[in-house]
C-alpha cells in the first residue's frame, strides 16, 4: 500500500525523467559566462568550479551553473616553497 509521500516521490521521479538535466561542455559554458573555454576547463581540473565526468569528457549540469553564477569561482592557492 502506498502511501501519499510514496506518489509524491514516484511523481517527482518521473517528472524528473521527462525533464533531465541539460549537459554543457566547456565551450557552452564558457560562451554563457563570457570566458575562455581554456579557463573553464583549467578551472574544473583544479577544481575550481563543479563538475562531472562523463565518458573522459567535463561536462557541467544546471546545478553547476546556478551555483557558479551564484557562488564565483576562486582559483585554488597556489603551494609556495
């Protein structure tokens, strides 16, 4: 027997379904941020900014891009001898 908080959460997995999230590589991104695809790229690699992996690939989802746009982004410091 299902209960109501069960449907809920059926119906937001299939809405969910219906609706993925949108993938961008570096270049999309950066065209939508006004930077170089280089420096999102680097940016990513030195973990700078969230990604994910897909295929060897860095690709950002809408999570990403709301929290970039919303957040910035800070390069790592760099270790001094």
């Amino acid at each position: 027997m299902s209960t109501q908080r069960d449907v809920k959460t059926m119906t937001d997995t299939i809405v969910e379904m219906q609706n993925p999230p949108q993938l961008m590589n570096p270049r999309e991104l950066a065209k939508c941020l006004g930077l170089c695809p280089d420096t999102i790229r680097r940016a990513a690699k030195a973990g700078a900014i969230p990604s994910l992996r897909a295929g060897g690939a860095v690709r950002f989802n809408s999570d990403h891009v709301a929290q970039i746009t919303r957040d910035g982004f800070a390069w790592p410091k760099r270790k001094t001898n």
